[in-house]
C-alpha cells in the first residue's frame, strides 16, 4: 500500500531523541509493511510508525490492548516498550516494541509446521476469549462473510486470480455459511505466516503485527490454518483447536471463506515480488484442494 507521509531515518531519529531520549541508539530502515514503516532500534528494539491516516487508529489499538491480552500468553507478542506521539510534522501516534529474533512461518521446513501447528493451536486457543465491550470493532475482520461478498466480486470480476473460476464458484457456497452466532471474541486479525516468529528449533516464538486488533468471529484467525499449512498439518491444527473449543464446522468453513478474502487480499495489493505472494498462493490452492 503507498504511504502517505515520508518516513526515514532522519525523521525517526528525530522523533525518538525528542521523546526518548535513553533509547537513542543506531536507528536504520528495516522495512515497509502495509500499515506500518519499520526502523531497527539498536540490536533489540524496533520503531513501528503508521504510513497512512487508516493505519493510525491501529497503533493506538495495539497500545492500548496488547498489554492486557499479553498477559494471558505463552508465546511473546509486541506489547510497546514506548508510546510515541504526534511531533515534528509526523502526524500520529507511533510505538518502540520489542525486536525478536527468529524467521518467519513463511520459509518454514516442513517439520517446522508440524511442530507450529501445535503451538499455534495453543496460541489461538489462549487468545479466544470473550472481548469486552469496548473492544475494537473492525469493518474488515471478525465480521459475517457477506460484508465481504462486495470486495470479493470485484476481486473475481477483474479475473485476475489463478483459477479464478472455480475460486467464484467456491466463495458462493462458503458466503452462505451460517454467521457466528457466539459472544465476539478477542482476534489476531491479521494471523498469516510473515506474523508467526519461529526460533532456531522450529518453536513458535513469537506472534507480531496486533493493528488489527479486534473482537468478532473466530474464523478470520482460523483460516492461517490454510494460508499456513498442507492438509496434515491443516488436521493436527483443526483438532487441536477443537479440543478446547468445540467449533462446530460452520465456523471452519468461515475460516477456509476467510482464507480466501485474505488470500485474495495479498494478490491484489501485494508487489509481485512480495514474500506474501507465495503463500496467498498456497492459500487459494489449499482451500480448493477440498473440493
């Protein structure tokens, strides 16, 4: 996605010397995400600073939530170390957080996600419970499937996915999957394989990027069962999931829907050369598959 405003390293410099001073160490560009530029703060802490105005609110979820919902987990998550805020024309709120070492699910062996689909399991499990009230509500995520039928025509009308189709024929079933019916419950929202932290022994480490944070149905997280893994692992996953849970299978056929909205997502606003592009493409494949 284009930013909105410019952000380097002389501009992040600036920010973080006039506010945390302590912190200021050797600062340089690590990356650009969809919402967030991202700057290396020293050898373990990193800048996140939203790149659009949509993005902003986002951070100030993470500020706001990630504190508490940490508590409750096993495995580490970006809960910010400092809260920055709007100074030196950078127009909005921005956060240090914790920098965690490892690689990415995306460039996982396959023994790796034998092992991840056990902690992942776990993970979900411990993040899935009831929001409060004042939760985050997103239009996006966590929300009926047919919120996103409009965005997914468009998407099958440009013809511009694989198998594109069959994919159409696929998303008129799973659109008209019965809606969750339980309490709205605390969500990734964003839960794909670049966002899963792995350490040197394959071990879920740490999940990243909360912006989308939010309360709603649980499907949307359960479809990195798809953008993430092969059928086996896909099962291990499912079953240890329901273990806990108990969802029934209108809500795993939300997941394999959502599967396809984010998957979609990615190829449609992704850089050709993107690393997401190889597993939105796993993704659309593996939801087919159960045809």
């Amino acid at each position: 996605m284009d930013a909105e405003t410019d952000i380097d390293v002389s501009l992040v410099r600036r920010l973080v010397s006039a506010q945390h001073p302590d912190l200021l160490g050797t600062i340089r560009f690590f990356d650009n995400g969809w919402d967030n530029a991202l700057f290396r703060l020293g050898d373990t802490l990193l800048v996140r600073l939203p790149r659009r105005e949509a993005a902003a609110e986002l951070a100030m979820h993470e500020q706001r939530w990630l504190p508490e919902i940490a508590q409750r987990l096993d495995v580490a998550v970006p809960v910010p170390k400092r809260v920055g805020h709007p100074d030196i024309g950078f127009p909005w709120h921005w956060s240090i957080v914790p920098w965690f070492d490892g690689t990415t699910a995306a460039s996982a062996s396959r023994s790796d996600l034998g092992r991840l689909a056990s902690d992942l399991a776990r993970f979900v499990g411990q993040l899935h419970t009831p929001a409060p009230t004042d939760a985050p509500i997103s239009p996006v995520r966590g929300v009926p499937l047919s919120r996103r039928d409009e965005s997914m025509q468009a998407r099958f009308d440009r013809g511009s996915l694989p198998r594109s189709a069959e994919l159409a024929a696929l998303w008129s079933r799973l659109v008209a999957t019965p809606a969750w019916s339980g309490p709205p419950l605390w969500l990734h929202g964003d839960l794909h394989p670049m966002n899963l932290v792995l350490d040197t022994t394959g071990r879920l480490s740490a999940v990243i990027d909360f912006g989308d944070v939010c309360g709603g149905d649980p499907a949307t997280d359960l479809a990195v069962a798809w953008l993430a893994f092969d059928p086996a692992e896909r099962l291990a996953f499912r079953a240890l999931v329901d273990t806990d849970a108990g969802y029934d299978e209108h809500t795993w056929q939300r997941a394999r829907g959502w599967a396809l909205v984010l998957a979609s997502a990615i190829l449609h606003g992704s850089a050709h050369d993107s690393p997401m592009i190889a597993f939105a493409n796993h993704a659309l494949a593996q939801v087919l598959l159960e045809e």
